[in-house]
C-alpha cells in the first residue's frame, strides 16, 4: 500500500505576539485572543520564502525517508506565496535537495489547501507506480492586511510529505475531495494582500467544506470518529478547528497534538500539513489519523492515514514541530514585523 | 551577480558540492579543477555537511545596497567537518551573540533580490546550531564551551 515515506516541517524563529498586533492598532488583547484563540505567530525574515521553508521540510523529509533523492520522480508545491509570479519554485527546490533532472515538477494554488492538493497528485502519482516516490510540500509566507482580523493568523512555515509504495511510515488508507465555487476568500492578480467575506468565510466556507469532505470519508472508510487516535483540520484561526471537530464528534484529546496554531499562526497551506507532522511526531504503530484541509475558493481534501510500525524509529532523524514552535526564538516587535514583512516603503 | 553566472555556480550554493583532492585529501569549496594544495587533477565531488564552527567574524554595520534592511548583521568564516571553509552571513540571531567557536547549521536561504524585477538568489547562511532535543542540545552546549576553552 502507498504511504508517507518520509514527512519533516520548518518553522520561522521569529515570533510577534498577539497582543503586540491589538496594541498597535488600538484593539483589546484580551478580547482578540480569545475571540480566536491565538497567542503568538511565526513571522518569516528577509531571507525566507515558500522555497527556503520547502526546501528545509523537504530535506528532513528525504532524511526520515532514508531515499536517495535521485529515486524521486516529483516534486510539487503547494503554496499561496510564491515568490516568483512567473517561474516555479519546485525547481529551485529539486535542484536544492538533489533531485532530478529527470523530474516532473509543479507549483500548485488552492489558497490555504495548496498543501494537501499537492499531496493527492503525489500520492496518485506513486498509487499508479508511474513513480517511484514524490515529494508534497505545502508552505507558505502568508499575508494580512494591516489592521484585518488576517494580521493575527497570517504565519509562515510549512511541511514535506515523501510518498513512495515501499516501507512506508504511515499508510494511505483513503482520501477524498470537496470542491464547490464559494467566493469567501481571494487575491486579485497585482493585489498585495488578500481580501475576504468576513462572516461568509465561516459557515458556507470552511464548515461547509470540512464537514462534507470528513463526513463523506468516513462514510466511505465505514470509519466513526472514535476510531481515530488523531485528527486534524485546516487552521486559519483558533476557534474553527475546534468547532467543526466538536460538531463532527471529536475529542478535544483526538485534535490538541495537531491544533498547533495558537503559537504558529496560519500558514495557509502549511497549515493542516504541519498539523499532521506534529500529529505524526507522536503517533504510535496503528494509529488512524485524519487530515481534512480547507482552501478557500473552496475545496476540502480528506486522508485517513495509519501509523506503521516504522514510524517511532525514523522520527528522531529530523526535528519535531513542537521543537521548532517550543524551541529558540526571537520576539520582535510591531515596527520589527513590518519591516520584516516589507509593509515599509522605502527608497530603492 | 550575472544571472548566467549565478546559473553556474548553482551546484556549490545549493547543494554545498566541493571537491576533495584525490591525492592530498584537500576539500576545496568552491570545487576547484586543480587542489590548490598539491595540483593534482584527481578530484571527487562531495556535499558537505550542513553544520560547522564559526572560526572568526565580523558584524556589518555599513552593507552594500542589496542589505540595507539587514544591517547590522553578521558575516562569519565556518568551517565544516570536512575542512572546507566558507564566508555565510550569520541568521536569526543577535549579530553580537555571534563568536569563534560557536556551532552553527547551514540553512538554504535567500541571499539577494537582483533588484525590484531581477532573479532571487539562494544559497546558505549559518544559523546558532539550535537543538533536537533535549540531550542533543546539551551535546551540543558542551562541545561549544570545549571549543570556547581550547
């Protein structure tokens, strides 16, 4: 059975609070954090991009994989903030990680599911041996309007997903997709920051999407919620991620692993994907975990995933989420941030 | 930087690619044709490892144009365990934190903007070698104050 050959994530050091954020634009902390459950959020430097966050997933990815990456037949990503307009970030990467030249290579956007659109294709692609293994990368450096409700979640980071048919460390039990035309969220070309329906991203949105994409998987699988050890779903903010998993019928215990938002923020199409690589940091052999992203515009992408008895013993060779989000990091305030996030204008 | 040169120098910035002397057992990064060491023309070509120590540095307060928003950063010689050395700027850190001995990992990073509309170039910078874990990290602090006492 085709599986997860190898997984690894990246997350920025930088860190702005969310209480910084309501302060500069006069808002309540208080009321903000809990309104949507977030603490803090990653905030990439000058020096990185979707391609650097890909490229340092993707080679925890190859290293817990144990593949040469001469063996990898694609290299797709996932992403909302590619650097180029015109020019794919996957050959950058490719070439960075030592793949290819003899390599299929794309660049996919489905706003915050770009992640998990990538990892259907490579999963298909290895499904019908067509390749050997594929890499998914959903990653992003993702942007709020100053002032919108988005400046507290957007964050950068993202995770790699290796598939391959041999010695896989979690398997591919089923998947499924939702896609419906909903307007709740979209960047003109040219624009700098996205806009978006306000309300109308919640219920015809996200929880429409999320719960007919979970709801159709495990009808599919046979599958009820409490057979799963984990589950995971898209995070734009706190709150959502927990609504739809109460309304579905999980546990508080079955989402906390992968609900990792509160200190990273929303990396689009990061977002569910380093979800399931801190779920997968912890799994144990048999676990049944469940992904379902959300991508604005709108579309829901569902994995039943198990656990193999592989996985405790590669883990250890990459860093863990948790140790990139609990671990050094620097706070910076809002002047630094909008530097940083090039919300300055200056002279060339 | 010309983009054709930049084009061809992809190897050793992207993937950290030297060459170690056939003969005298030199690592040489860039790869060189010829060992600088004993001219022999029988090289191999490794990838170094993404870790090294810092060996000296220097913190830039006045950076050419294309760092302007950086300043004041650090720009550091780091020397990997196999030998090769190479000038990286020093990331994600307090550029005065920055000393000798101290172990940092290489990171693939964006170095420069070729300008407003130009090409974005990649290559490596050295970040403080931050922890796996618990004992990793421990093993790491004492290798570094071993090298700070030496």
């Amino acid at each position: 059975m085709a599986g997860i050959a190898g997984y690894g994530a990246f997350i920025p050091r930088r860190r702005i609070t969310t209480e910084e954020i309501a302060r500069q634009w006069g808002k309540d902390p208080g009321t903000i954090q809990r309104g949507l459950m977030l603490k803090e959020k990653s905030v990439p430097g000058f020096d990185e991009d979707t391609i650097t966050i890909s490229v340092a997933a993707g080679r925890a990815a190859l290293a817990r994989a144990g593949v040469s990456p001469s063996r990898v037949g694609a290299v797709y990503i996932g992403s909302e903030s590619h650097p180029y307009a015109v020019k794919p970030s996957g050959t950058v990467v490719a070439e960075a990680l030592g793949i290819g030249p003899e390599v299929h290579v794309a660049d996919f956007e489905f706003a915050c599911k770009a992640g998990t659109e990538a990892m259907f294709v490579a999963l298909a692609l290895v499904e019908s041996g067509r390749v050997d293994y594929a890499l998914a990368v959903g990653a992003d450096t993702s942007q709020g309007a100053p002032d919108d409700a988005l400046e507290y979640s957007a964050s950068a980071g993202g995770a790699a997903f290796l598939f391959g048919r041999d010695d896989p460390l979690v398997e591919v039990v089923d998947t499924i997709s939702f896609t419906t035309d909903t307007p709740d969220f979209w960047r003109r070309e040219g624009e700098f920051y996205p806009r978006h329906g306000g309300r109308f991203t919640g219920e015809p949105a996200y929880f429409k999407h999320v719960t007919e994409a979970t709801t159709r998987i495990l009808d599919k699988t046979g599958l009820k919620p409490e057979d799963f050890r984990f589950v995971v779903f898209h995070m734009p903010n706190g709150k959502f991620p927990l609504s739809v998993g109460k309304s579905l019928g999980f546990t508080r215990e079955q989402i906390d692993p992968g609900w990792v938002v509160p200190t990273m923020g929303n990396t689009y199409s990061g977002s569910s994907p380093t979800g399931l690589a801190a779920v997968l940091d912890v799994a144990d052999p048999d676990d049944l975990i469940l992904i379902t992203s959300f991508g604005s515009g709108a579309g829901s992408d569902s994995f039943v995933l198990r656990a193999t008895g592989l996985l405790p013993q590669r883990r250890g060779l990459a860093p863990s989420v948790r140790s990139m989000l609990d671990g050094p990091r620097r706070y910076v305030t809002y002047g630094e941030y909008a530097k940083y996030r090039e919300k300055i204008i200056v002279n060339d | 930087m010309p983009s054709p040169r930049y084009w061809r120098e992809i190897p050793s910035r992207y993937r950290l690619e030297a060459t170690r002397c056939g003969d005298c057992g030199r690592v040489s990064y860039p790869p060189r044709r010829i060992c600088p060491e004993c001219r022999s023309t029988d090289g191999e070509t490794i990838e170094l490892s993404h870790e090294g120590r810092v060996l000296t540095y220097t913190v830039v307060h006045v950076p050419p144009d294309d760092f302007l928003m950086e300043a004041p950063y650090a720009l550091a010689v780091v020397e990997t365990p196999e030998g090769a050395r190479m000038m990286v700027q020093v990331a994600d850190c307090d550029p005065a934190s920055v000393e000798a001995g101290m172990m940092v990992a290489l990171e693939f990073r964006l170095i420069r903007r070729e300008g407003k509309g130009g090409i974005l170039c990649y290559g490596y910078k050295a970040v403080p070698a931050y922890p796996m874990g618990g004992e990793a990290e421990a093993e790491l602090r004492s290798k570094e104050s071993e090298v700070a006492h030496a």
